[in-house]
C-alpha cells in the first residue's frame, strides 16, 4: 500500500470495503457496548454494602468512560469503511484524535485512582476511614476527568498536531512531528501515561505485600489463641467476610491493570520511541492503536467474568489464610470472654501477647470503612484502637 504524508496533508489511496475489516470494527463496536452496559447493570444491582463503597464508584466510572470511548471512535471508522472515504475532514479527525487521547488517558487515570484508593484502604486504614468515601471517589472523577480534558485539548490549539494514519481510517498524534511543540506534546503525553503506570505498578505491589504480611500475621494469631486455649471464632465471621471483599477488589484491579498495560504499552512506545523516524513502520502503528482499542472492550468482561468466581476464590482463599481455630479448654479463655476488641486486645497484651493484638487489629483495621455500615459498635473500638495505640 502506498500513500505519503507531507506536513499535515496525507494522500491515501482509495479505502476499499473489506468485509473482515468492517465485520471485526463492528463486532468490537457490539461486544464493547455490551460488555460496559452489562458492568454498569451488574454494578447498580450489586449489593447495597458493595455498591457503596468507594472501589466500586471508581470501577462505575472506568465502565461509563469505556463505553463513552467506544461510542466515540467506533461509529467512525465503521462508517469510513461502510462510504470508503473520511467523512468530516480536519475537524472529524481533530475530534477522533481528541477522543483518543482523553479517553486512553482517563481510563488509565482511573485505574491509577483505583490502585491508589486500595493502597490507602490497606495500609492507612485509619486515615481512609476518616477522608476517603465515595463522595472523595466522586470529586477525583471529576479531577480526572477535568485534568484530561485540559491535557487532550491542547493539540487543538497549537501543542501538538493531529493526523490521519494508515490505512486513513483513523486520527491520533503526529508522534513522528520533527516540529518542537508536537514533539514535545508526544513526549508530555506519553510521560503522562508512563507515570501513572509506574504510580499503578508500585501501588498494586505495596497492596501485594502488605495482604502477604496480613496473612502472616493471622498465622500468629491462630498460633498464639491455639496456644492459650481459645478461639477467635466470636471475631473470625466479619473478618472472613470482609476480607474476602477486600481480596476480590484486589484482584480485580490485577487483571484490569494487565490488560491495560498489555493493550496500552504498544501506542506509549509509539509515542515516545518513534520521534523523527526516517522510514516508519505503519503497519505497526495500526497494531499499536488496535491493541489500545481492545482496552475499553475487554476492561468490563474481566469484571464481569472475575466478580462471582473471584468473590468465592477469596472466600476460600482467606478461610484457608485465617482459618478458624479449634476451640479447647484451657486456663485463659478468660480473654475471649471480653465483649469488645479494645477489652480483648487489652487482655492478651497483658498476657504477653500484643504480637496477636497487632495481627488483630491490622486484619480489622483495614477494613473500618466497611465495619462502619455494617457494625457501628466494632467500628468505634477499632478506631479506638488505632486512636489510643492500644496496638
């Protein structure tokens, strides 16, 4: 195929109606639609404890702006293919090129929000309970989405240049602009991903080792109570539960960030490895933004297809980790006979064992924003706890 490119005017040759090319742009198209109507369905049937916290208004909002990207950018290539001409001419291109820039780098700005607000849940339990809810979920949208904007319209006014590509069915970034503001532009933008999938991969890594540590330090509770005679079943159920909810968010925002990453990485190389390059390769180029276009389709069927067999996965998985310990006599069970953490906790500490006290309060601390709909006396010792430093 042969077409050529000078400054901004691009000369192809005439688009031929390919039945694979259109029937593959339009079953994308459908399944993409579908799979983000079904997640937004899903999620407003969801339980109302689920639906509430502020994991799952991020994921709303990941799903909304994978079906505005959709419906954005499919329709146009589909009908490009159906008249085998672009229709709209520099403002159409301007407006598909702004699509995919901001929906790419708002998705992945969620992503990254979704990473973050697990990390706090994890590991500073105390101050999410306090600061972050679902209406701090519902301003870093907002952010997210305002900050995009403001960095995806700046080629319109000078920063940076849009263009056709080959095979002249869609708009993106002039990446190869020898031009110091569209180069620096490719390279502002394609930092900005870069980032926030370092502040993703770091953050999804911390949780990682801080859920490890969690079940180690369950183990030492186990040993510790076993040792003394007791059981920590009066404690375990809400324990069990919640964390299963925790393990669930966790792993759904693994495989969302690998299919980002496997589906985004290709067009951020494009982006800030291809500048002024002599003799491009544009069938790469068009694997590149194919490989970005599967990201909004394929984000709400991980969701789907990981929430009921992921929930009982970590059902399992946490029942295994925490276990319930076999109750038998013995001389202290005096300390599970305390009503409360704080009183519970202030007993072991007195026999020695603040190491389960620790372990305790890390399993349950974790989780107060939860605790706090669904048992608002647990959740005022525990954050008594974490106030008063009795762990």
């Amino acid at each position: 195929v042969v077409f050529s490119c000078r400054d901004t005017a691009c000369t192809f040759p005439p688009l031929r109606l390919e039945s694979k090319s259109l029937v593959t742009s339009a079953t994308m198209f459908a399944v993409g639609v579908l799979g983000n109507l079904i997640a937004i369905v899903v999620l407003c049937i969801s339980k109302k404890e689920q639906k509430e916290t502020t994991f799952y208004t991020l994921v709303v909002g990941m799903a909304i702006t994978d079906l505005l990207g959709t419906c954005f950018t499919s329709p146009v290539v589909i009908a490009t293919y159906i008249v085998q001409r672009w229709l709209g001419g520099e403002l159409l291109c301007d407006l598909f090129s702004f699509s995919m820039l901001f929906f790419g780098s708002a998705g992945m700005s969620i992503l990254c929000a979704m990473a973050v607000e697990r990390y706090l849940a994890i590991n500073y339990a105390y101050f999410y309970s306090q600061y972050i809810d679902r209406t701090m979920a519902r301003f870093a949208l907002m952010g997210i989405y305002l900050a995009n904007i403001v960095l995806c319209i700046m080629p319109s006014f000078g920063f940076g240049k849009h263009m056709r590509h080959f095979p002249g069915t869609w708009c993106f970034l002039d990446w190869r602009a020898t031009d110091p503001l569209a180069a620096s532009y490719s390279f502002l933008y394609g930092g900005f991903m870069l980032l926030l999938i370092a502040v993703t991969v770091l953050c999804n890594f911390a949780v990682c080792l801080s859920l490890v540590r969690m079940s180690q330090k369950t183990r030492i509770v186990r040993a510790k109570v076993s040792a003394h005679g007791g059981s920590l079943r009066g404690f375990l159920p809400s324990v069990t539960s919640l964390s299963a909810a925790e393990i669930q968010m966790f792993w759904l925002l693994i495989f969302m960030t690998i299919v980002f990453l496997v589906c985004s990485i290709p067009l951020v190389v494009s982006m800030c490895f291809k500048y002024g390059q002599m003799k491009p390769d544009y069938r790469s180029d068009l694997m590149a933004i194919r490989f970005a276009s599967f990201n909004p389709i394929l984000d709400p069927w991980v969701y789907i297809l990981c929430r009921k067999n992921l929930f009982f996965k970590g059902c399992e998985r946490m029942k295994n980790t925490v276990g319930k310990v076999k109750a038998g006599p013995g001389p202290n069970l005096v300390c599970l006979a305390h009503s409360s953490p704080v009183e519970y906790c202030t007993c072991l500490a007195a026999l020695g064992c603040r190491g389960s006290c620790n372990a305790f309060c890390v399993l349950c601390g974790a989780h107060i924003g939860y605790i706090q709909r669904v048992h608002q006396t647990v959740c005022v010792h525990l954050t008594e706890i974490v106030a008063k430093g009795v762990c």
